[in-house]
C-alpha cells in the first residue's frame, strides 16, 4: 500500500515536471520569437535620429576627417532636414524630390573613383574598400548615413509594432527609402565624370535588372561630356554555367548600346584577379573559387588529415603484431 502511494507520489511529481518543462519551453520560444521580431524590424524615428546622427558624427570625425576641412556640417540640421522629408507625410507617397534639401546640405565632392554596384550589396563596400580603392554611394555622406537601415513615414514610422510596407507598383510606389534611395543614387550619378565603375554580379541572369537602381536612375544620369568610360567589373562565381557573360548577357548589350550612342566608352571584365581573391575569402567553395587554386590551402589540410589517419592504422597493425 506504502509502496503503491510512493509510486502515485511519484508519478504526480514526474508529471509536475514534465508541465514545467513543456511551459518553460514555451516560455522560452514566446520570449526569443518576440525578441527576434522586434530586432528584425525597421528603426522607429526615435531610434533612426540617433543611429543618423552617431553615423554624421562618425563620417566626419573618424571616416573621412578630409571633409572637416571645408568646415563641419551640422548633424542636427541635416537630421531636421532629413526628417521634415518623410516623418509626418503618407507612408506610400514620398517621392525623391522631398529629400532635396537634405540631399543638397549633405552633398560633398568626390575624390576617388566612383564605383556603381547592382546584385552585390555588401561586396561592392568590401571592394571599394572604405573609398580607399573605389568610391561607392555608401562611402560617401549620403549613402553613410542610411545604408542597411529600414525606414518608412506614416504610422509604422514611429511604430516599431506596424510594419512598413514594402514597394509595391500599385499599392504602395513611393515609400520614403525607395524615394531616398532613389534622390541619392540620381545625386550620385550626376556627379560622376572620367572614368567610372560598375561591380555587378554575373551568377545572376540577367546580371543586372530593367527596374534596378543602377539602370532606372544610374545609368540615365551619367553625364555625356563629362563620364568618358564606364567599365564594367564582373564576379562570376559559376563561369561553367554562365559563359562569358560580358559578350552574352542581354542586359549588358543594352548598356554598351546606351552608352555608345551617347559617346561614352564602355568595357567589361570578367573576374579579375584582385576581385576574385576578395570574394574568396567569404566563398572559399565557389566555383571561381575552385578555379583559381584559392582553396589549395583547405584541400591540402585534408589530403594531410587523411594520410595521417591511414598512416596511424598502419602504424596500430604493425604494433599489434
Ligand atoms: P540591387 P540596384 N541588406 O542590388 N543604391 O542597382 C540591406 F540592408 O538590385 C544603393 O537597384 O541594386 N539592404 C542602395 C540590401 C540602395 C541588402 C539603392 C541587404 N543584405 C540604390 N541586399 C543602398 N546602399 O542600399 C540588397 N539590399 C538593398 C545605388 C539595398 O538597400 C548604388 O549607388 C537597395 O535597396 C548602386 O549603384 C537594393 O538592395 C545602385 O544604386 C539594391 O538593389 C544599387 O541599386
């Protein structure tokens, strides 16, 4: 009797424990998805005024201390500017026009070779190389400022809890980064002359897309007479499967025709060595990657691994007999 109440007791207690950890669990899941989607959402204006002054801040003391010499800007004055543009107005009727007084107060001279990207967000910063080697959009203020933030007018603007909405071409065409993506990359463009670059990401077909910003806003603003050459770099990470994309790909025919009949020079490279061995360090099994002998390293550390283990039994064989 004593010893079938023990067992009851037991039983009960085992299944106190069981709800415990199925509600911990739960508790545990609840708490870590909310964590994650209020992380993984766009910064409320509050939070945007702090991140685009820190950046402001940052650009000009520690980034590119050049620019002091012309005199500081003023990041309370070029956050007014960049707020009264989209803050308090309809979330999907903010056009680039809204952003000009920012644009025109947060504008500098470009001093290094400008490089265009489309398809390789990230990469094309890599390359650039802080503005040491190229100058993309990002490396300059306006670009600075708000590259990889998420931001939208409205409701949502100040709502971390709304989501905002995405581009849409009939419910929602202007939403404020769209508009400001598309106010900087117009400024930006408008300022190249010489020789200018373009990265783009040939493993995608076609390598660059009609309703990218590269090719809506980008291209149409190169300046005849002033942009002589715009070359065109490729990173190709699957050249057995996409064959020489610089003579085939149709979006890049376009290009060199709408180049050419506005006098502007136009070539294309494909995986240049420099470029490669860049991407190489993030994408060691790539194909290109392969190729190249980049990863000659990693297989040999294999190939050495494996010698030693046959090398081992043999030497357990000869000890057992
Ligand atoms: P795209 P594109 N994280 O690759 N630009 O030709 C974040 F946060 O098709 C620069 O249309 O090229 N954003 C920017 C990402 C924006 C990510 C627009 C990611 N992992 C235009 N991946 C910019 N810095 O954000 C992609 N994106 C977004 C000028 C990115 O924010 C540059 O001077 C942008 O909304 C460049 O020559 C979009 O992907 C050309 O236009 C870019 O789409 C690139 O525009």
């Amino acid at each position: 009797m004593n010893l079938h109440s023990n067992r009851e007791k037991m039983a009960s207690l085992w299944t106190l424990h069981k709800s415990w950890v199925v509600i911990s669990l739960l508790m545990t899941y609840v708490l870590q998805c909310s964590a994650q989607t209020e992380c993984g959402s766009h910064l409320t204006v509050k939070d945007l005024e702090v991140v685009v002054q820190g950046r402001c801040l940052d650009f000009q003391r520690t980034v590119q201390t050049n620019l002091c010499a012309n005199g500081i800007k003023n990041c309370n004055d070029l956050w007014t500017k960049f707020n009264t543009s989209f803050a308090e107005k309809p979330q999907c009727n903010i056009t680039a026009n809204f952003f000009d007084d920012f644009i025109a107060a947060a504008d500098h001279d470009i001093n290094g070779t400008q490089l265009f990207w489309s398809g390789v967000w990230g990469f094309a910063q890599k390359y650039s190389d802080g503005g040491k080697r190229y100058t993309t959009l990002e490396d300059t203020m306006i670009g600075y400022l708000l590259n990889g933030l998420s931001f939208c007018g409205g409701e949502a603007g100040s709502n971390s809890s709304l989501s905002c909405p995405s581009r849409d071409a009939d419910k929602c065409p202007n939403t404020a980064s769209g508009a400001f993506w598309t106010a900087a990359s117009l400024n930006f463009a408008k300022k190249a002359s010489g020789h200018v670059y373009v990265l783009l990401n040939a493993t995608k077909d076609p390598v660059f897309k009609s309703s990218s910003y590269f090719w809506s806003n980008e291209v149409p603003t190169l300046r005849a007479g002033f942009v002589e050459r715009l070359s065109a770099i490729l990173i190709n990470d699957s050249p057995s499967t996409k064959r020489d994309p610089c003579a085939n790909d149709e979006m890049l025919q376009q290009l060199k025709s709408n180049l050419t009949t506005r006098n502007i020079n136009f070539d294309c490279v494909e995986n240049p060595r420099d470029l490669v061995n860049l991407y190489c360090v993030d994408n060691p099994t790539s194909e290109v990657c392969g190729s190249s002998g980049l990863t000659t390293g990693s297989a040999t550390s294999v190939r050495c691994r494996n010698i030693f283990l046959i090398q081992l039994v043999f030497l357990m064989i000869f000890a057992i007999q």
